[in-house]
C-alpha cells in the first residue's frame, strides 16, 4: 500500500514562499548543461554560488537525448544527474524545466526533428500521437529526475510544467495532462507554469492548482499586479528574468545595460519576488544546435555563440552586471558573499597560417552516400535532422535565360551548374536566373539547414526542398541526394571529405555566393589543454570549424558573431587540428583571440509593446 506522496520541500500555504517551513527566496540563475562543457560545469555553477545566488535552472532537451527514435543518452555532456550533484555540491538547489517543449532559441524548440518531421504531427496539444511519444519519452527521463528531487534526498525543489504555453495555445487539457504525466511519474515537488505578463498568455497556459509563475524582461510591478489580480494567495515568482537577450545572424549583438538590468532586478525583489535571471549563464550552441526564429516571411537564425550579454559570460569572465547584481543580492539577503573565482585562463593571441584541402563539391561528395529519387526528398525523409543535403539532378536548360524556381526551400541553397557557381536561392527569394544552351546540365543545390524554428506557429516545421524544383513552368526530376550530418562526423568521415581531391584554391577573390576558395581547409596551433581562446576567421564568408573532429559551430561573416568561443576542454595539451567547411570563400588565414568579438551592441529590453 502507498503511502502519503511526500511534502515538497518548496511550498506556499498562505501565499508567502517557505522553504522547509521557513519564510525563502529563490534566487536562481539559468544555466544550460548542453551549451556548457561538462568539464566546465562546476566551474560556472561555482561562478553563480559566487553571484549570490541560491538556485540554478535548466531546461531538459529532449532532442539532445533522443536524437533517434528509442536511442536515449545520459552521458557526457547529457548527464543530468551529474549536473544536479555537482549543484549540489556548490550549495544550490536545482529547478528543472523538462518541457517537453523548451524554446531557449534551441533546435526545433528541443522536440526532436524525427518527431515533427512525422507527417500529420501537431505539436503541444493533445493529439494522440504526440502524447504517446510524450510519454514514452517521459517514462524514461521522469523517474531519473524523480531520484534527484529534495524529498529523496536530492538537489531538485520544483520542476516547471511545459514551457510559456499561453503564447502558443489554449489547449488547457494538454497542459493538465503534462502536469499529470509529471506527477505520475514521480514528482512530488513543487510544480509551476511560466507564461508571458499578459492576459492572452496567461489564459492561455495556467492551470488551476498550480503556482503561476511569469517570464519577463521590464515592468516587474506590473507583472506582479497581474498575477496577483488572478492568483491572490500566491508568491509572485519571475521564472525568467531577461537581464540580456539573444542575438540572430545578420542583426546586431543585443545588449542590456546594467543600470537597466539591475534597476528591474531590483524592482523584483520590492515586489518580494523569487527570481531567475535568464540566463546567469549563457553559453554556447555547439555543433548545429542553434534554433531560428521566424518573422514577417523571414527566417531568422540564431547565432553560435549564446552570451546574452549574461552576468557571466560566455567564458565564464565576470561581466560589470555581475558585480553589481552581486552587489544587489547580498543588500538584499545579508549573507556575506562568497570568494570570487578566478579569471578564466586564456592562450596568447597567435595567427595560424591554412593549408587548403579538398575543394567543396568533391569533399562533400567523398563523405556520403548517395539517395535517388523522382523528386527531392527533405531532410525528414532522408533521416536527417541538422546539416546539408546535395540534391544533383541534370535537367536540359532551354536556350537563353530561364528561371530555376525552388518551391518549399528551407532554408538556403547555393547553387551550381555543371559545377560552377551559379548563386543562391533563399526560402524569402525562391528562384535564380539562368542561361541555357539547349543541352543537359548538372544541376546542384547544396542546401543548409539555418536551425529549426524553436518558437510561434511555425515550430516543427521541415527542412530541405519540400516542394518542386522547376525550370520555368517545368519540373525537374531524377534526383541523386547526399545527406551530409556534419555534426555527427567522425574525424575520420570529416578527414575523407577534407582529403578528397587537390586542394581548392585558398584566398582566390570572388564576389559573395561563389565558390572561389570554397572546400575544406586546416591549421594548426599547440596549446596547454587549460586555456580558453577564441576563434576568427578573417577573409572567410560562410560555414562550419571543427576542433580536433569536434563541430564548433557555424561562422558567418553577416555577424555580429566574428570569433566562436573555444573551450579548453575541447583543446589537448599539444597539438590541435582546426578544420574549416567553407561554402563560398576562404581566407588564408585564422586567428587565436583573447576575446570574444560578438558584434556591434545596440541596448534591447523586452517589454511586450
């Protein structure tokens, strides 16, 4: 026979936060274990303790433990448990926030792409189907977090049910029933929802019965007014502070000042608010782990880096916000602050000289496997989730000029024609002049995924060519295909692209979206396996760096992003191999910097004008 469920170690009787009985603040930072090395974790979370902070918490994502159906992964990088007891250990408590949907401006919103590229698939309701994998998904993840909770002796003193709700739906029965598949399972901490200050988000993603938390970035007191409007009796808590804001390819890097963050950290704590600022921590979208988000017709991804312009950043480097939100907290609290940890340790600045490899078409080809089919196949149907795919077909171009249409393209194409650049074709664009001369052509179109859609009605939605390829009014069939996930290379896979053929022409001008230079190329550098360094690439336009087979991240000279962060985790005492995928054109050389270089700022504060 069961016994009584628990008592969460969080609760809030009389509309005042007690923890273990006793009158309590949350004072959380956001830190994410996947954009954080593991061998970096305590150090960060040691660097949030130090800030004055009470709480770490992090989103679970699932398409970072699930990248294939039924194939689940808590090791390494993908050890929650792990990053709970090290929290632990640092003196914090833990929330987590395990979705299933997350946003976080990561892929695809952390559903897994094999998931949304299902057809007939709809996300965040309460379809059948989607339950269904919910729950198989939670039937392995909820019972190890259960483990972690503070009522079992663990870290964990509430977990967030799903993720800002109000602004995508109204399925209130949905939203139960994740609560219900928490609790089932084993919860028994506190449970809450986190939705936008409005009252079209609230309606739309509260429940009855559970605390009512609000994610924001200005007007705290008209935040807490709201909630308390609707949900007397309860503790106002801000389950995300946005003290920085994220940055998309092509814009400016957006900043907060400090003045301006801690002026509404401030005006929380007033209102006698538990908080989170988000994030305390930023991080880094390794790999192909950037999401996209999605705006009057355009596609809008989101860069490598994921500094924030957070309290501490992307390195781990104490930022002036943080030493005057510190400041605040310890006013605030009385408890005398903790030692400050050390500055991070970084390599000299040093220029590396490039040896060109393979050029790009042929280096591609010599590292995978080719698909046929009538007509193009996207991602989703050939089992891909994050990378490229070469489409090569050879229709007979009519003499003089013609236009190549591509319909459904998601998201960019560079495109060739009997192996020459011929342009690109975005999805905003959709078509190419072309000049024919009656024969057959190869035609090829390398097209990139940017980043899935983390957030709006466009989440899940597919990559690659969903639609036709046409000349004029005529549809191009006979497709060969060649996946490329470049984040799942082996070094030796990325060593066969990159030794293919004769090397490409380094550094040899052409204007932008030709392939003058474009191939794979390496450099060299020695390092003490302990410093940090950062990473630029001047004269390059466009792609992708590995370090020592490991996928950095994306480069694009469009910004603010000019340098990737390089941990020394990913670096060996000794000799280091860079390896770079460019897809338009190259420099001739790379650069170690002692700082990040994230764009030109320009102040941002959300305020849901």
């Amino acid at each position: 026979m069961n016994g009584p469920a628990p008592t969460a170690l969080l609760t809030h009787p009389d509309g005042e936060l007690l923890r273990d009985g006793r009158p309590h603040r949350v004072l959380a930072g956001s830190m994410h274990y996947f954009r954080v090395h593991p061998r970096q974790w305590a150090d960060r979370l040691a660097r949030l303790a130090a800030m004055g902070l009470n709480t770490v918490d992090t989103y679970i994502a699932w398409n970072f433990h699930e990248r294939r159906p039924g194939e689940y992964r808590f090791d390494g990088w993908r050890d929650v448990e792990r990053f709970a007891a090290l929290a632990a250990d640092t003196g914090l408590d833990v929330v987590l926030r395990p979705g299933p949907y997350i946003c976080a401006e990561w892929d695809n919103g952390g559903l897994p792409a094999w998931l949304t590229d299902r057809p007939g698939m709809r996300l965040r309701s309460s379809h059948p189907p989607y339950l269904d994998e919910v729950a198989r998904w939670f039937d392995v993840l909820v019972p190890r977090i259960a483990e972690l909770q503070a009522a079992r002796g663990g870290p964990v003193v509430a977990v967030q049910v799903e993720n800002e709700y109000g602004s995508y739906g109204d399925d209130h029965a949905y939203v139960r029933w994740v609560h219900d598949a928490l609790t089932a399972r084993g919860i028994t901490e506190l449970c809450y929802t986190a939705d936008g200050p409005t009252e079209l988000m609230l309606d739309g993603g509260t429940l009855p019965g559970v605390l009512a938390a609000a994610t924001f970035g200005s007007r705290a007191a008209e935040a807490a007014r709201l909630l308390r409007s609707r949900r007397d009796g309860e503790p106002f808590l801000c389950a995300e502070f946005w003290n920085g804001w994220f940055d998309h390819w092509g814009e400016k890097h957006h900043t907060r000042s400090p003045e301006s963050a801690v002026a509404t950290l401030s005006e929380i704590l007033a209102e006698g608010g538990s908080v989170s600022l988000y994030p305390a921590h930023g991080g880094t979208n390794f790999g192909l782990w950037a999401g996209a988000n999605h705006a009057d017709g355009t596609i809008q991804p989101t860069v490598t880096s994921y500094d924030s312009d957070a309290p501490i950043a992307e390195h781990g480097a104490l930022t002036e916000k943080f030493h005057r939100m510190r400041d605040l907290l310890h006013s605030v609290t009385g408890r005398p602050p903790r030692p400050l940890p050390e500055p991070p340790s970084l390599l000299p600045a040093r220029t590396l000289p490039v040896t060109a490899r393979a050029g790009l078409l042929p280096g591609l080809e010599a590292a995978s496997e080719p698909v046929h089919a009538s007509d193009p196949l996207g991602f989703g149907e050939l089992g891909l989730s994050a990378g490229l795919v070469l489409y090569r077909a050879h229709p007979v171009l009519p003499h003089g000029r013609v236009v190549l249409g591509v319909r459904g393209l998601h998201d960019r194409a560079q495109v060739f024609v009997d192996g020459a650049p011929a342009g690109i074709i975005d999805r905003e664009t959709g078509t190419l002049d072309l000049h024919g001369t009656g024969r057959p052509v190869r035609l090829e179109l390398l097209v990139e995924n940017q980043g899935r859609i983390n957030y709006g009605p466009l989440l899940g939605q597919g990559k690659g060519i969903l639609g036709a390829v046409q000349i004029d009014r005529r549809r191009v069939h006979g497709w060969t295909m060649r996946p490329l996930p470049l984040d799942e290379w082996t070094p030796e896979r990325l060593e066969r692209a990159a030794a293919a053929s004769p090397p490409a022409a380094a550094n040899t001008p052409a204007p932008p979206g030709t392939a003058g230079g474009a191939g794979f190329a390496t450099a060299s550098f020695t390092a003490d396996g302990a410093s940090d360094t950062f990473l630029a690439l001047p004269g390059f336009h466009k792609g992708f760096v590995w370090i020592n087979g490991f996928l950095l991240g994306r480069y694009w000279n469009a910004g603010p992003q000019t340098t990737l962060y390089l941990p020394a985790p990913l670096t060996t005492a000794g000799a280091n191999t860079l390896t770079v995928l460019e897809l338009e054109r190259a420099g001739d050389h790379l650069e170690l910097r002692e700082g990040p270089e994230l764009g030109p700022p320009q102040e941002y504060v959300e305020t849901f004008d």
